[in-house]
C-alpha cells in the first residue's frame, strides 16, 4: 500500500488531483537539497508487505508531484518494509542508501544511481615524533631479591596519535572504504563513500581539538628546613590562617595535626604564603619552572647536578685466579629535583595530572672491599594521579627528611690557634628535618593566551 496521509487507506497510488506542494528555500549546495518538493509537508505512507522493485517504487512516490525521477539502468533491487508520515527526501534516503545506491537534484529532476566511491585528503597538524616517559616507585625491606616484601607503582605515559587515528579510521570506514596515513606529510588520504567521509573529517576535527589543546604549568619546588617546634612537619592549619586571603583552601581538607596534605589551593599572592611557611622554619625555593605542554603529552624537568663515580669490572682467570683485565665504567647519577607532569584536559573543565616529583641528595659515600666508591643518596619520591580546576593549584608535601648537621664549636683566641688549637675545639652534631613543598598550577592555553 502506497498513500498520502489523509487519503482513504489501502488506495494503490497518490490521487492525480493532490494540490501542488509549496516550495522552499535552498538553503545547501548539496545536490540532494535542491529539489525544494523532496521536503514536502504532506507525509507519505509506504507499506509493502512483498519485495517491490525499486524502480517501480520510486515512481510511485513521485506520482502526483512535480518531481521527475530518472534512475540509472543499473539500478536494480527490491524493497520491502513500512514508513509512516514520512517526506519524500526521507523516503527516498530509507530505501536508496541502504541498498547503495544515492540521488542528486536538479531543479525537480532527481537523478537516482549507485553509490561511487570518492577520495578525499584531511590534513594532521600533528608532529610524527612519538613521545613516551615513565616512572617507577618500588620499596623493599630485603637486600635479597627473592626474600622480603615489596612494593612499586609504575606509570607509563605514551601517545601514538598517529597509531590511535589508524584505529579510528577502521571503525568509520564501509568495508569498501581504504585509507593511508603519511606521517612525513602530515596527511590522511581516505577513499569511501560521501556521507562516510563527512563522518571522517568530523572525527579529526574533533581528534585535532582535543589533541592539540595546550597546558601552561607553573611548577614551584620549596624546601623548608623546619623549626623544633614544627619537626613533625608543616602545620597547614597555621599556615593558612596565617596567609590569609593570599591562599585559601578550595579542594581536600586540611589536616587536624602536621604531615602529608595534597589538595588544592587558590593562591592570590604568593609572596604571603611564603611568609606564612617562613613561620615554620627557613623556606628556599629551589626551583621555579614554567612550561607549556600538549594534552596527554608528558614534561619532564629537571633541575640539579648530573654527578659521576666510577665502577671497577674485573675478569679473573677461573683456574688461576689471576686477574686478567680491568675495565672502569662511568655510572651517573641526578642530584637534585625532577619532576614528571603528563595533564589531561577533560570535557568539563577539569584538568588531570599524574605527577612524580622526585628528590635526590647526596648524603655519603660507601667503599666496596675493592676500593670503588659510591654515592649514598636520600631519595624523596612520590607519584600520584590529581583532579584540579584551572588555576587552582596542587599542593604535595609531606616529603621529608632528616639529616644530621656537623657544627664546629670554638673556645675564642685559644680555638684559633695554629696546633694547640685543636684542644679548645669540638664538634656538636644536630638533627635538622626538612619538608618540602610542591606547588603546580595548570593553565589551558586558548589562543589568546598564547599570543600575550
């Protein structure tokens, strides 16, 4: 059955008498738009309980109307189904596309044929270089691998877009479509059909938006060597009174008694945080960074002394014991702050991090039996995953350590004196513990920004 709504039900073809339908605006360059009676306001009512053959069809839809159909002779096939209410665009959607075939518009000649396939090229303002950091954090109470407990925390960061667009690109395409990536190039070449395409190009505008979007972090490590009265660590509660409107709590709560606090904090003036934490002991910035990064691409900064020591390798003669070669090998080391930040802007606003500060400090030496030396290091390490608006900032501390300060105590005159001096001289030692503060704040680079 084939009816306009409104005629009698089970009638087999639109009543030859149906008023002219209005014409509308052509408001698309698509073809398929330019047929202004495709959009009638009198729906149509299609039911075939049998196949009917396409083209029989089609000119049944168009009977009644000022829309002339030509399909191509290689239009072939049946319909079977039902539409309700629905316009002749909408008809002739629902049963062309389907089956493969399409339709273009000219005036109110509509043209029907099978689908072709078209090759278009999108551009990727990405750069090739794949980019990947990562972290471990691991603890164990054994000196012997297989003995004892541990723990460790690794993070991996690693971004492929490239890798991740291939993929992408399999799940948009018809089994007929194909693609290449060129990486040198910047370039994708797609060939499918029209409206897969569209879906294509509304895919990498969406990938390059997001995966280009920019995050300004200002990174500030503070040691604070602690006073006695603050040895078991910074008093947040203090702090913040004593700041005042210079910063102000806004994520996480504050700690009853002193320790660990991460949370999120809105700094005003850094100056007056400053000299509240001074309250607490003697505060020494030992870094302040700015650096720009790409969403989900990792910085990493590093600030410190790359110091060396030397290992000793020696090959022995397994029946003699006769040592038959030497070799000495540089080992390196970092001594001082590295900071590891991959952000991730989310759709609300949001910005998560995942952060691994790390301190290193030389503290001794240790001799094998051999002779070689080699550094002893106090490691403060942390990594953790945080959710902070823009403009807020992190705040990480807790990270503390105990070192013991040799002081040299003199008699006055006598102490000074060449020799007999060392008699009216000793040595005090004292444990000082320091804290220190980690203070990140993301910024979202909109172009405006970035021109400033």
């Amino acid at each position: 059955m084939l009816s306009l709504a409104g005629t009698v039900p089970g009638s087999a073809q639109v009543p030859p008498s149906a008023p002219p339908l209005r014409p509308l605006a052509v408001t698309q360059l698509d073809e398929r738009q330019q047929a202004s009676d495709l959009d009638s306001t009198r729906p149509l009512d299609i039911t075939l309980s049998d196949p009917t053959s396409i083209v029989d069809l089609l000119l049944m839809i168009v009977r009644g109307t000022r829309i002339s159909i030509v399909p191509d002779p290689d239009v072939t096939g049946t319909f079977q189904g039902e539409l309700k209410r629905v316009t002749l665009r909408q008809a002739l959607e629902m049963i062309l596309q389907p089956r493969g075939y399409d339709y273009s518009a000219q005036g109110n000649l509509v043209r029907v044929f099978r689908r072709k396939l078209e090759t278009r090229r999108f551009d990727l303002n990405y750069v090739a270089t794949r980019r990947s950091g990562s972290r471990t954090l691991s603890a164990s109470n054994s000196v012997t691998p297989s003995q004892g407990s541990s723990a460790q925390v690794s993070s991996v960061d690693a971004g492929d877009i490239f890798g991740d667009l291939a993929v992408g690109m399999q799940t948009l395409l018809s089994p007929d479509g194909k693609f290449n990536i060129d990486k040198k190039a910047a370039m994708l070449q797609a060939t499918d059909y029209p409206d897969r395409l569209d879906q294509v190009q509304l895919y990498l505008d969406a990938v390059q938006n997001r995966a280009t979007r920019q995050v300004q972090i200002q990174a500030k490590v503070i040691e604070v060597t602690l006073s006695e009265e603050f040895a078991a660590g910074i008093d947040w509660n203090f702090v913040l009174r004593l700041a005042g409107d210079a910063a102000s709590l806004v994520q996480g709560v504050a700690p009853a008694t002193p320790g660990t606090f991460t949370a999120g904090l809105s700094i005003k003036d850094f100056t007056g945080l400053l000299n509240a934490l001074a309250t607490q002991g003697k505060v020494n910035v030992m870094s302040n960074p700015t650096v720009n990064t790409l969403n989900n691409e990792p910085l990493m900064v590093r600030v410190g002394t790359q110091d060396v020591f030397f290992k000793t390798t020696a090959q022995t003669d397994a029946l003699t014991g006769r040592v038959l070669q030497t070799s000495v090998e540089p080992q390196s080391f970092t001594e001082g702050v590295v900071l590891s930040v991959t952000p991730q802007i989310s759709g609300d606003g949001m910005i998560n991090m995942s952060i691994s500060p790390s301190l290193t400090e030389r503290t001794g030496q240790a001799t094998s039996r051999f002779g070689d030396t080699a550094p002893i290091l106090s490691v403060r390490e942390a990594d953790t995953l945080v959710r902070i608006h823009e403009n807020e900032t992190v705040v990480i501390t807790g990270l503390m350590d105990e070192r013991v300060h040799l002081e040299q105590k003199k008699v006055p005159f006598f102490g000074y004196i060449p020799g007999l001096g060392r008699l009216f001289r000793s040595e005090v030692s004292s444990t000082r513990k320091t804290d220190v503060v980690i203070l990140l704040t993301p910024t979202v680079m909109t172009p405006a920004r970035a021109e400033r």
